[in-house]
C-alpha cells in the first residue's frame, strides 16, 4: 500500500522540532503506538525479527519485512519509517532495490546502519537509497546509523569526532538524519547536535538523559528501538507462567488495562 501523498513531507517536517518516535513489530503494535498519541510509527528490525522467529542482524528474510510493512501500512495513517538494517545486501544496488519495495507498500523513511562495513560501502548504500527513493518520487527520509558507540568503532574519547566526521559523510550521499545509537553523555550528545549537519536521533536506553535535557541537547529524535517490544514479551512471558504456574484465569487479566477492543482498534 503505497504512502498516503504527504506522509514524506510530513515526516520530514517532524524532525524540525522534537520527535519521539515508537518502534513496531506488527500492525497491532502499530496501531497501540497511534492509540497512545504517536506521530509516527516506526519498526525495530530486532522486534521484527523476533516476532517472525528469527534473530535479529539481517537473519529475518527481506519478503517478511516487507509483508510486516505492509500490514502497518494497512491499518494506520501515520508516516512510517523502517529499520532496513544495512540494507539486507552487500551490493547497493541491490539495496536500491530492497528501499524501492519497502517504498512500494508504504514507508516514507528507512534505517541504513554501517555497522562494521567499510564506511565507503555505506555511503554509497545510502546514495543507492537515494536514488532509488528519487525514481519512485518519494522524499524519503534516509536516517542514516553509526555504530561509532554502539559497536565501540573508535575510542570512546574520539567517538563524537568520528560520528561527526561520518554524519558529514552520510550528508554529502544523501542522508535525511544522523542516528547514533548508545551516544549518552550530554557531553557527546551535544557536541554531535552541535556539529551534525543532519538532524540527531538517539536511542532510548538506561542513563540516556531524559526528552527535556535531549531536547536541549539539539536532539531532533528519541527513537524506542526494541524497548516497547521487550517489555510487551517481557509482560507475555510474565503471565504466561503466571498462569502455568497456578492455572489462575486472574493472571491473564492482571495487565488488561483499559480492556481495549483489539477488534475495533484494527478496524479503527
């Protein structure tokens, strides 16, 4: 299902203030993110991946990906953006063509990681994104991953410089925005927000400073990578052996909540 025709514009627009942006794994995830207020919903390629019983790091088949977007896409009216990962292929070409499908039924935005690939080969996956996004006359927003942090690719205390360094490298190919995930002293947040020529997305993580100090910080984007979906099995999981361990009907009601319709919310 392609994209609604200003969902680009619109998630673009998103970034000149502060996002908080959620991470699905399936359309009714998608659908609780915009039931709670999101402005737009993105996928996490870990939660994907586990969901589909697969681990995540390009394990999960490019075609499953695709069919989970195009169930988002079916139920919600929000811009989306997908966890691409790096790019499910070596060959940028190839890349091109994977983002032109994922552009096909639906995203407006996509992840492309580095990861420990040459920093060449990403570069020119995201000029292969690029263009491909430009064939399909889509603005996409290309939210180009470091894994400077998160991947300790350099020494901690050079590890703003070069994601500096990258982020300029990645607005030279193409890139829309500069995601470096595990970046948490305000030190490092800051220098990199200063500095960036794109906008700065972090992810949510234990000791990352809270949404008013990144918000002062210059960050454009909170992202929840896989930590909704951790907590959804982590409450799964809970009352699964709460309930096999004492056959008590109370233990799968215990989380219900507003006792949501799932029914209406799909179809809502």
């Amino acid at each position: 299902m392609p994209a609604r025709p200003h969902a680009a514009a619109d998630f673009h627009a998103l970034h000149r203030e502060f996002l908080i942006l959620p991470n699905a794994w399936n359309a009714v995830s998608a659908k609780i993110a915009e039931r709670a207020g999101a402005q737009a919903v993105a996928t996490s390629s870990a939660a994907v991946a586990w969901a589909c019983g697969y681990a995540d790091g390009h394990d999960l088949p490019f075609a499953r990906l695709v069919e989970v977007v195009e169930d988002i896409a079916r139920v919600t009216r929000l811009p989306i953006s997908v966890d691409a990962e790096g790019g499910y292929a070596d060959d940028p070409a190839r890349v091109g063509e994977n983002v032109a499908a994922l552009i096909g039924v639906g995203a407006v935005g996509i992840n492309l990681e580095d990861g420990r690939d040459p920093h060449e080969l990403h570069l020119r996956k995201i000029e292969a994104a690029r263009a491909a996004a430009a064939r399909e006359r889509v603005d996409l927003f290309i939210n180009a991953r470091t894994d400077v942090f998160i991947k300790q690719l350099a020494p901690a205390d050079q590890a703003a410089e070069e994601t500096i360094r990258r982020g300029r490298a990645f607005r030279d190919a193409g890139a829309s925005g500069l995601f470096a995930p595990l970046a948490l002293k305000p030190a490092d947040i800051g220098a990199i927000a200063e500095a960036s020529p794109l906008p700065l997305n972090v992810l949510a993580w234990r000791g990352l400073p809270d949404a008013a100090e990144l918000r002062r910080l210059g960050v454009r984007r909170l992202s929840a990578g896989a930590g909704l979906a951790r907590a959804a099995f982590a409450a799964a999981h809970e009352a699964a052996l709460a309930f096999l361990t004492t056959g008590k009907s109370d233990a799968l009601v215990a989380r219900d909540g507003e006792a949501v319709n799932y029914n209406a919310l799909i179809k809502g």
